[in-house]
C-alpha cells in the first residue's frame, strides 16, 4: 500500500502541464466499442480509472496498445458482452458500456456498481433511457441485462441533467434507425468531446453542450483519430493547492471555457488570475479571502467535482465561508479528515460552513474518494510540519502522478511505501470507498 508523505507550508512556484480529462477518456474509450477499426485515442492520461476501462475493453475482444498519451483501440472483433462483476465495483462509469454494447453486439450485461460514499448514485435514467430507445432491460438484483436488436430513435426527457445517462443515450443511440432528441442532457465540456469524437468516427449528433441534443442514428461507424481535452478538474486542483499555499503558478493547455465557472469562486478568495491563450497565471494573496457562498450544480455551474477541492483552500481564508453541495448527498466525507489538520469545517446535511483558520498544521488522514482525497493533499501543502495521506488508490484513479507534478511546482511530497511509515505511526484505517 502506498501513501503520500508531504512536508508543508511550501509556496507553490513554476509552470505545470494538463493531462488529459479523466472524465471525456473514460466515455470515448467506452465508445470506441461501437467503431469496427482502430481510432487513435491521443492526451489518454494514464490513469488507474483509465487502465480500469482498458482491461474492460480488452476483456471484450478489443486490442489495445497504448504509446506515449496515444491509446490505439482497435475494436474490429468484438467477442464478449458481459463485464466483470469486480471491475463494476471499482468503477462506476463502466455503466456506459451498456450503451456501447448494446448497440454493437445486440446485448451487454453488466453488474450493478456497489453502494457509494459519495451518495446513492442510482442509474434509473440510464435504464428507462436504454428501455425508451428499444431495448429490453432486465434486473435481477445485481446485474442488469440489456438486448436489443436495433436502437430506435426516440425523444427523451431527463429529469436531471445527467452526465453519464446523457453519455449513455449518445453512444447507443449513434447506430441507431431514426432520431433521438435528448432534453435536458447534461453540457459538460466532456459531453462536447464525446460528441465530438463520435462524429468524427461518421455519427451525426447536433447540439452537444446545448439544451437540446439531436442524434441522427447512423448505420455504422468509421475509426477516427482524437486528442482527449484537458482536465478542468486537474485545473481547478492545482489552482487550489497554489491558492492555499500562497503560491504563484502557471498552469499550461487550460481551456479558459472550462474554467469559467470556477474563475470567479478564485477572484473573490483574493488571486489574480492572468489568461494569456492557454495559459493560465495564478498568484494568491498572503492570506485568502472568505467566499460568501459556492452553490455546486451541473455545467455551466461551479463543478461538484471541484467542491472538495476549494473547500480545503477556503478552510485558511480569512472569514467563514459556505459550500452548498447539490449534487452528491455524501461528497463532504472528507470533511472529517480535513478537520483533522486543525480546520473548522461544520457540515449540516447538504451545506458546509467553513471558518478560516489562521493555519493549519501537519495530520495523518485517509482518502475517502478521488476528490475528496486530493483535497486532503491540497491541505498537507499547506499545513505546518508533516503529513500523511492513506489510501490514495483513491487519488491515483483521476491523477497521473499527482506528487511528481506537484514536485515539479516546488511541494515536498513524497508517494512511499506504507510499512515505512507503519514503523513510525501504527496502522491507519483503510476505507473502501467508490471514484468518481
Ligand atoms: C459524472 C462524473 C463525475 C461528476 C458528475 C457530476 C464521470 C466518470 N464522472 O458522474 O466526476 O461528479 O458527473 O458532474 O464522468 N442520478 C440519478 N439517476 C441516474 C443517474 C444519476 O439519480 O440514473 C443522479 C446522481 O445520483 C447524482 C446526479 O444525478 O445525484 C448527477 O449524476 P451524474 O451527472 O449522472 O454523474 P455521473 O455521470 O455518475
């Protein structure tokens, strides 16, 4: 078991690389189920979450090869239909190959993912969407099974603008006969990518990152060459671990669009920030100011996955300030660990109430979930004197190398070997939590 060692209280300094977006790899590579060749998957971040998705396909008939950040997935053959039941308790948006499969081999069946610590996280409107365009949906405690013999275009409205379910319903409704209408589907810029990708590969999706999305099912699908977005959320983190820290930093490939919602949550905490194309200069003040009030909602709203991350910054800022989550009932479980670092964050259901500390000084806390996990580090950079963090399996999922990065930029930190540390301290709890 690994853990990351860091000794804190080091400004930030330098300039540091996007990777690629997590959560546009982990749907295109999904996708690349429906296409009979080879597409060129370039910026693929080499991530635990995304090798997860490549055993999957692998396990299906597809070969893979990755080079560098190019992944080749060559689906050609097709030869399974069934996913594991570990790898669904691992990672939750291997749901989107229900729609992948279906549509190319007639059937997929699947296991249910897990319980999760981030909230109930149902996929009702995956099933009722996959039923809605034809296809017939059985349940059976914990698997799912879902065949169909074409994909019918159909209108679909969804209840909640759901990233993944609006990812399913664009897969499998690429090949598909007729036309299906999606309202209110998710506007994330990794929908945008996935759109993008797949009409490149021949489908014809319009509307991708609007209020409506129309797919004009094709009949099949051409191998095409993409390069993967980067990473807002990695963005978003980098900005809070330099605005904790009093940085001043530079962060490379940003897409100013994708960060929009986020710039103004960084201006009112006391940064300048400086947008020169793509490249983003962030210098924090000696101490940060309060945020009045951060309310998470889907895009182009402030991102729930981007919450943990500035609350651990705005735990130092001078004043007290409060973080809505509304989007995943459980995402302040990291909070008790923050906490730990001499942070005062109350959590009341669905709100936090964060009154800034002068500073906070070294702990010993365990990752709960990706996010919240980073946000735990962010805490370590700033904190007086040394820290752990444990179980950052948790981490690792949307972070290639996340401390090698972060050493780029000036921090101590270290990835060791538990049994090191276990000398020193004792075993800490392990929590088996779900990613993101
Ligand atoms: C994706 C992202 C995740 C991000 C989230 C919201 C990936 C791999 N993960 O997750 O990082 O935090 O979007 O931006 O891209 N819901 C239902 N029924 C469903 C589906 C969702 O009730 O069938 C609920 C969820 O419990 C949650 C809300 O809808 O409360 C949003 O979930 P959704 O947008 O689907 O998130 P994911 O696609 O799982």
């Amino acid at each position: 078991m690994e853990i990351f060692k860091i000794s804190g209280q080091v400004p930030l300094k330098g300039e540091v690389e996007l990777h690629g977006a997590k959560n546009s790899a982990l749907p295109i590579l999904c996708a690349c189920v429906l296409v009979k060749g080879e597409c060129e998957i370039h910026n693929c971040p080499d991530l635990s979450d995304v090798r997860t998705t490549i055993r999957i396909l692998e396990s299906l008939g597809c070969k893979v090869k990755r080079q560098g950040d190019t992944v080749t997935v060559d689906s050609s053959e097709i030869t399974g239909s069934q996913i594991d039941e570990n790898v669904m308790r691992t990672m939750r948006s291997s749901i989107l190959f229900l729609g992948s499969l279906v549509s190319r081999t007639g059937c997929a069946s699947i296991y249910l993912p897990g319980g999760c610590d981030i909230g109930a996280r149902p996929v009702d409107m995956h099933i009722s969407a996959l039923k809605s365009l034809g296809a017939a949906v059985k349940e059976n405690g914990s698997s799912i099974t879902c065949c169909a013999d074409k994909i019918t275009g159909t209108k679909i409205i969804l209840p909640f603008a759901s990233v993944g379910a609006t990812e399913n319903i664009m897969i499998a409704a690429a090949v598909s006969v007729g036309r299906t209408t999606i309202v209110n589907p998710a506007r994330e810029p990794e929908i945008c990518d996935l759109a993008e990708f797949l009409n490149k590969c021949g489908a014809r999706i319009y509307g991708a990152g609007e209020s409506i999305v129309e797919i004009e099912g094709v009949s099949s699908l051409h191998p095409c060459e993409h390069r993967i977005i980067p990473d807002r959320i990695l963005a978003s983190t980098y900005m809070s671990a330099c605005a904790i820290t009093g940085g001043d930093i530079v962060i490379n490939d940003v897409r100013p669009t994708h960060l929009s919602p986020v710039f103004p949550v960084f201006g009112e905490m006391g940064c300048r920030l400086y947008l020169e194309h793509n490249k983003l200069k962030i210098q924090a003040p000696k101490r940060l100011r309060r945020v009045k009030m951060i309310k998470t909602m889907p895009y182009p709203a402030f991102p729930t996955d981007s919450q943990s991350l500035v609350t651990a910054a705005l735990t130092v800022a001078r004043g007290t300030s409060v973080v809505k989550e509304n989007i995943f009932e459980n995402r302040f479980r990291f909070v008790n660990q923050l906490n730990r670092f001499g942070a005062d964050v109350q959590v009341e259901e669905q709100m936090a109430v964060i009154n800034g500390v002068k500073s906070l000084h070294g702990a010993d806390v365990y990752a709960t979930d990706l996010r919240g996990g980073a946000a735990l580090v962010i805490a370590g950079l700033a904190a007086e004197g040394n820290s752990i963090v444990r179980s950052i399996r948790h981490i690792d999922r949307g972070y290639a190398e996340f401390e090698k990065r972060l050493q780029q930029l000036g921090a101590d930190i270290k990835r060791v070997k538990d049994e090191e540390i276990r000398e020193e301290k004792g075993p800490a709890v392990q929590k088996e939590t779900e990613s993101l």
